[in-house]
C-alpha cells in the first residue's frame, strides 16, 4: 500500500503529478498521469492524451494519493525505478 512515508519505495506509474518547482518556467503547473518512467525522465499524459517528458533532477513534483499531496523533490527519485525499491534513504 502506497503511503507518504513510503512512496519513494513505490511504482509511480498511475499516479497524478504535478510539477510546483523547476528550472524551466514552462515546467510549472504542468499536471497529469504518470505513464512512463525511466532513470532520469517521468513521462506525464496530460489532458487530451499529449505525452510530455520531465527530467526529475531539476523538478519538484507533488503525487497526489488519494486526498493527500505529496511533494517529492526529483533528485531524491534519480534511480530507475527497480533499483529505487533497495536504496536507502534518509527522511525526506
């Protein structure tokens, strides 16, 4: 079960996101279901089935689970999603 202590731990595909901090000014607000994730990319489908890719390094993202918000920073989710599983992390 996916929860805010634990999601860093978890599969993010299926999950709505949106991006509250970047580097790129276009890159804020931008909302939408996660469909893909690779090491360093979250590809997010945004209304109107249109696919955008989002590096996570320089990106801060909120999950939304449920009716909790969950605001993550992308460098702490740079691993491809397999390997994210064993990582240890300190609290974030």
């Amino acid at each position: 079960m996916r929860t805010p202590e634990n999601l860093v731990r978890h599969e993010l595909i299926g999950l709505k996101a949106e991006v509250v901090e970047s580097t790129n000014k276009k890159n804020i607000g931008l909302r939408g279901k996660v469909v893909d994730e690779t090491r360093n990319m979250l590809v997010i489908e945004k209304k109107g089935n249109k696919e955008v890719r989002i590096t996570k390094e320089y990106n801060v993202f909120v999950f939304y689970l449920g009716k909790e918000k969950v605001k993550i920073e992308g460098k702490i989710l740079m691993a491809r999603p397999e390997d994210r599983i064993k990582k240890k992390f300190r609290k974030w």
